[in-house]
C-alpha cells in the first residue's frame, strides 16, 4: 500500500468507530403533531412583528429570512463599553412548548451554521436560560442539552477556570452528540427538530439526522424559539411549529 493512502484509511477507519459509538436514530418519528401554534412564510416585506430580534442582522429577502452573523470578532472593552464578544445573529419568537415539531425550510449561502433553539429566559439555572438546540453545518447535526450541559450556571462558569477543563468535560459527558452530515451550500433542505420529554430527534429531508436523549431537553416551559445563524449568510423559509404528543409505544 502506497504511504500517501495511511492518511486517508486511518480517517475512514476512525469515521466508522465515531459513527458506530453513536445511538442509532429512532427510523419513525417520536411526536405527534397536535394544532398548529405557528406559520410564517417570510413574504412581506419585513419580519412580522411577532419575531424578535436578539441578536442582528435579519431581513427578508425574496420571500425568504437571511440571518448574516455581524458580531464576528472580540471588540475589547473601551470608554466604558463593555467587551462584545463574537455571537451568531438570532431571530426570536414567544411561543411557550413543552412538546413540540418545528418545521423550517433553510440553505446555507456561507453560513457556517444554522440552528433551531429553545429556551426560558425565567429560567435563572442556566446562563440566559438556554434549554437545548439543534445545530447544522454542512458536515454534521449537533443536539445540544444546555440546561444541564454547556449552559448550567456552574459548567458555564468553569470556562474561565483551565484548571477546572477535566472536570467540566465529565460533568458534559452525554449532554451532546454531532452526527456526520453531507449537505450542499446553495440547496433547499426541509429541516425538523422533535422535542418530546427528555429526547430530541432531527430529521433533514425527512430522514434521520440526530438524536439525544438528556434531562434538560425535558424542561417545561420552553417559552422561546430562536433561529440563529453563523457566518456568512443562511436562509429560512415556511416555518411551522406545532404543539406534540409523545408518539404511542
């Protein structure tokens, strides 16, 4: 075997230990859709009132949301500013779940990423009141538990600490898992994010894509929905959110 080809089997091998150390994804879905709570179709001509922003820039372009990431780089604090730190723009809704489908359309036009996200902003147990998330790119689906994982006061606080970097890995420990993912930039994807109870299961295109099952995903009172995007630039299209029923086992 050529030494110019190790490289490339020992990426493939590892490949296939990530991806069989992963919990298979449930084939069928894990919710039911009960009534509509939500629908936007993006096509007046700026974002209806009930979105919010959270962080900029959003506009609406061509019957679609494009979310542009602005706060790309540390501005250090100065003249009696506090420091910005990098952030993803974000795109909000009030719209209280405990269970629920969201449905959104979205294409990634150099965005790094796109996400679906849940939080409660009364809820004062973790930084902001971040519950969970959903993330793509263009190589992986990332769920995310933050209530009790990256988010819970006490793990956010020990990014400050080095020190504290093993024991904050452990106290993470199945808060979280990337499934590799091949999409295209400039293509249409049908994106769709379950929560029910404690798991979470994506769906890209109506197949499988993620699933995590983690205590903070079951938090009752996800009052928020956010969109968020990072980089440069992500698109959504014909959101719907529906309250859900566990699926019958």
């Amino acid at each position: 075997m050529r030494l110019h080809l190790f490289p490339v089997l020992l990426f493939l091998l590892s490949s296939a230990v990530y991806a069989a150390d992963l919990s298979a994804i449930p084939t069928g879905p894990i919710a039911v859709k009960k009534e509509l709570l939500f629908a936007d179709d993006f096509e007046g001509a700026t974002p209806a009132k009930v979105w919010h922003r959270v962080v900029p820039t959003f506009t609406i372009e061509q019957g679609t949301l494009k979310g542009t990431q602005t706060r790309d780089t540390l501005v250090p604090a100065s003249d009696g500013k506090a420091a910005m730190t990098p952030h993803a723009a974000v795109h909000g809704l009030e719209i209280p779940t405990k269970d629920s489908v969201v449905e959104v359309r979205i294409r990634f036009e150099g965005a790094s990423m796109i996400d679906v996200e849940f939080d409660d902003r009364a809820y004062a147990g973790a930084h902001y009141g971040h519950l969970c998330r959903a993330q793509v790119r263009l190589n992986g689906v990332t769920l995310i538990d933050e209530r009790d994982g990256t988010m819970r006061n006490d793990i956010y606080a020990m990014n400050k600490e080095p020190a504290k970097k093993a024991e904050r890995a452990k106290l993470l420990a199945g808060r979280s898992v990337t499934y590799p993912a091949q999409l295209q930039a400039g293509k249409w994807y049908t994106l769709v994010v379950e929560t029910v109870g404690d798991a979470m299961r994506v769906t890209i295109d109506g197949k499988p894509a993620g699933f995590l099952r983690s205590s903070g995903i079951a938090h009752a009172t996800k009052s928020k929905i956010e969109l968020g995007v990072a980089g440069k630039d992500g698109f959504f299209d014909d959101i719907k959110v529906w309250r859900a029923e566990p699926v019958a086992r």
